[in-house]
C-alpha cells in the first residue's frame, strides 16, 4: 500500500502503462505460448470447410438469350390504333432489362418452385431423385404459403440473372447441390420465359383481332356509304364534266371513297395478321448458350478451402489473444475474478439448493432418500 500524503500520481487517459502493450514481438510470443489453441481452430475449421465442400457441393448452369424483337408488328398496330382515338398497348419494344426483372418475378420463381423435377443424383449415375424444389430443399413451414416462401427466398440467392444491354443478352445462373438439377432449373426457366412471351403475345393478337374486326366493319359501312353517294352523284350528272361545279364535287366524293378504301384495306391487313399471331407459338427469344454443357462446381475446392484455412488461423490468433488478456488480467486484478468465482458459486446453489452445504462448507451434506 501507498503510504499516507504519497498516493501514486494518475496516469495520463488512454495510457495503461506498459503491461498493456503487446508489441510485435509480444504478439509472435503469446501466439507461441498458444500455439495449440491457433493450430486447432485453424485445423478444425479447415477441415469443416473442406468436409463442407466435399460433401455439399453445389454446382452452376449458365444459359443466355436475346429477345427476337417481335414487338415492330404490335408497334405498328398501336399506331393505328391510335389514329381512331383508340389505345392497345404494346407501342414499345421490351428491353433486355424487362427480361431480366421477368426472369426474377415471383410469378416465374412460383412456377419453377412448384416444377417437377427428376435428375440423376451424380453426374451419369443411374440413381434419379424427384420432387419439386419445395420438397427437395426441405425448409419446412407449417404451411404450404410458408413453405413457398421459404423456398422463394432461397431461389433468390440461387438463381443469378444479369442484363448486357449493349450486346442484348439475358445470361441465367442457376446454382443447386445436383449438377443435373441445376441445368433443368435454368433450362426451366427459359421455358417459362418464352411461354410467358408467347402467351401474352397471343392476348395481345387477341384484344388486336376484337378492335380490327369491329374497326373493319365500320370502315365497310363507311366505304359504302362514300361509294352510294358517288354513284348518285354519277346517276344524277351523267354530262358533270361540262360544268366546274360539278367536277369539283366528283373529285371530292371520289377521294371520300378511295380514303375509305384505304382505311378498310388497313384494317383488313391488320386483321388477317392479328388472326395469324393470336395462334402462333413459335419462339420469340433466341437462345445464344444452352445450360447443358455449362454444369460446372459452383466454387472450386481449393479457394474455399484456402479461405476456410485464412478464417481458421485468424479465429486461433483471435482466441489466443483473448485468452492471453484474461490470463494477464487474472494477474492483474485477482480480486475480479474471486468476485466472478462467487457469483457462480451462489448461481450454481440458487439452481441446486442440495448443494448448498457443500458450496459454502465443503462439507458433504446428507441426502434425502427419494420418495417411493
């Protein structure tokens, strides 16, 4: 103890005196004196890492497309549309980024989700597992919209969708523990895409039939009408081309009529063309790589094994350090620690009151038979 009126002066705030300090070569030996603790965490999570890896692997399909730009057709129509007051939609082409948010919906991840899959459980094995996603990832759920949206979740991470908008390319990544799987998640998705497509393009050839048919027949009435009144006009004046007046008014009806030709013989085309795309069903997206021959493992061995050995040796420093300060602390302040120790002690006897003879004297106190 410091003697009376000779306290020791304070020290300066953030200096704790060089005991706290641990320099380079400190650091080099406590790690030397801990080396068991470093060697085995870093050991421990190397082989968890490369245990992980061998056992769990994941492999990733890739797969791209460009749209076939069928849009012009619909385009077209809608400005025809537009000339009668009328609006259709599909007056703009959709861009390679409406693909990729396509590939993403949750409408698409819903279907691929509830698809199912059978696939070889090895690459060229002859055991085939099957189920739907939700039933192979397992994730559980109380109900089946929990189940789905569990599995929705984790599709989010597993597929991978990236939109070269210079180059008008979609590219897919799908990533599963089978490599079969994989490629028939991504091959799936293509499917859905170019059905999502090919279906929406056949309502809108639809809604274009319904407007150009009933369009169509207003133009032939109206056609009809312009063509009536000429021909009385030509039944009324047979010698109109004597008189300037009535020249002027054959010229006049004459152009009402072939404009009302043209109108109908529009519409007409539109129609037929209209009938023709609302049954079509070929593709409207060209696949540039197919998933088949891009399987490959998602992650290679060694780097991650290589980081799993990087983690475990900075946990082993870290644990060596900490069990360095406690040792140095323990020196430091042992009355902390004795505080520590009889907080558990009267822990331990406040959960086990049997023991409290024991804890207390060291004594060894009688048990009570058990009841029978």
């Amino acid at each position: 103890m410091n003697a009376p009126g000779n306290d020791a002066q304070p020290r300066p705030a953030g200096d704790q005196g060089p005991e706290a300090r641990i320099s380079l070569v400190g650091t080099a030996i406590v790690l030397l004196r801990h080396r068991r603790v470093v060697a085995g965490c870093t050991v421990v999570v190397f082989v968890a890492t490369l245990a992980y890896t061998l056992l769990f692997p994941k492999y990733t399909a890739e797969s791209s497309f460009t749209p076939n730009g069928t849009q012009g057709l619909a385009s077209q129509f809608a400005g025809l549309a537009a000339q009668f007051g009328v609006n259709i939609g599909g007056g703009s082409d959709q861009s390679v980024d409406f693909y990729a948010e396509l590939v993403k919906s949750q409408a698409l991840l819903t279907e691929l989700a509830r698809t199912r899959f059978r696939f070889a459980k090895t690459i060229g094995g002859a055991d085939t597992l099957e189920g739907t996603l939700i039933d192979l990832y397992g994730l559980g759920g109380s109900t089946p919209e929990e189940q789905l949206q569990r599995c929705l979740d984790k599709l989010e991470r597993r597929v991978v969708v990236t939109a070269r908008i210079r180059a008008n390319i979609v590219r897919i990544e799908t990533t599963a523990r089978w490599a079969d799987l994989a490629r028939k998640m991504n091959r799936r998705l293509l499917a859905l895409v170019d059905e999502f497509n090919t279906s929406k393009l056949q309502l809108q050839a639809a809604s274009q039939r319904q407007f150009a048919e009933g369009r169509m027949r207003q133009a032939f009435q109206e056609l009809g009408v312009a063509e009536d009144s000429l021909r009385g006009f030509l039944e009324r004046n047979r010698t109109y081309q004597t008189s300037p007046a009535l020249s002027f008014e054959e010229a006049r009806l004459q152009r009402r009529v072939d404009l009302r030709q043209q109108v109908y013989t529009s519409l007409a085309q539109a129609f037929e063309q209209a009938r023709i795309d609302e049954v079509r069903n070929t593709p409207v997206i060209t696949i540039v790589d197919t998933p088949e021959d891009s399987v490959q493992l998602d992650g290679k061995p060694i780097p991650r094994t290589a980081l799993g050995l990087l983690i475990g040796l900075l946990l082993g420093i870290g644990l060596a350090l900490v069990r360095e300060n406690v040792v140095r602390r323990r020196q430091a302040a042992p009355e902390e620690f004795e505080e520590v120790r009889r907080l558990l002690v009267g822990l331990r006897t406040a959960l086990s009151p049997s023991r409290t003879g024991r804890a207390l004297e060291g004594g060894s106190v009688p048990r009570t038979p058990p009841r029978r």
